[in-house]
C-alpha cells in the first residue's frame, strides 16, 4: 500500500454536487493498493500514520502525533498512486490491485483506522470524486507499506 498523507486545515469529497465526506484539522489520505498487498500492510499503515509525528507542538516544531490534536482523517481511494510512468507516455497500471482487492483493502484500512476512534470521512471506491482541501503548511508525506 502506499498513501500520500497531507497536513489540512480541512477537507472535503464531492461525487457529483454532493459533499460526501468532510473533515476540520487533520489529514487527507490518499490510499492506493497495490497487487501483493494484504490486511498487514493496512495494519503497518494505520499504526504508522496514527503515531507520526506531524502536528506541531508549543515551539513550532513537528512533534505531536494525531490522537493528541484530536486530528480527523479523509480517506480517498487512489489507484494512480500505482501508475507507472518510465515508459511512454501513458501511465500502466500493473502494480495496482484489481478493484475487487483493493476495495476490500480501502474498506479494511479505514475500518482499522476508524477502531482508533478518530474521527474518519471517506470518499466513493471507484467514483470520480472532487477533493478540495486547505494544506497546512502545506506538509505532505509519501508513504509505502513495504
């Protein structure tokens, strides 16, 4: 698995015209599945991202896990995190899992997360979605299970 974790002020998922998930101070996370993936990279990744270090503490300093600023999450599937660009001009996609693995992994992840009770939004497995966010920071992390 891999995620793209950004520090926000606040974010939000639309399918359509319709807000379907939103979230204040925390982190927007980008998941993608790649083909060998399995419920401990979901595991390796949601104790990771819980305990990482990101919001800031009385000095500025990037020092305080999530739990602590009572942090919210958005968690928006994205299989183009698995693109591979090295060759061509188009994007293969060969490393990614195929839908029915990697819904079941996305739902798995957030399931997991949600059993932190953090506050957890999602977007829509498979829809084409609109995500708008505020960075703060702006902090953006690129992290992979293996």
């Amino acid at each position: 698995m891999r995620v793209v974790i950004q520090r926000v002020k606040e974010a939000q998922v639309k399918v359509g015209a319709q807000v379907i998930g939103q979230i204040t101070q925390g982190m927007l996370i980008f998941l993608g599945v790649a083909r060998e993936d399995s419920r401990l990279s979901a595991d390796y990744l949601v104790k990771k991202i819980t305990e990482l270090r990101i919001f800031e503490d009385s000095q500025g300093k990037m020092n305080v896990p999530a739990a602590e600023v009572a942090a919210q999450f958005l968690v928006v599937s994205q299989f183009t995190l698995y693109g591979n660009c090295d060759q061509g001009r188009r994007p293969s996609f060969d490393e990614a899992a195929d839908p029915a693995k990697g819904e079941e992994l996305y739902n798995y992840f957030v399931t997991q997360l949600k059993a932190t009770k953090a506050i957890v939004a999602t977007g829509q497995f498979r829809a084409m979605m609109d995500v708008s966010l505020i960075n703060d920071g702006p902090v953006t992390f690129i992290i992979d299970s293996k």
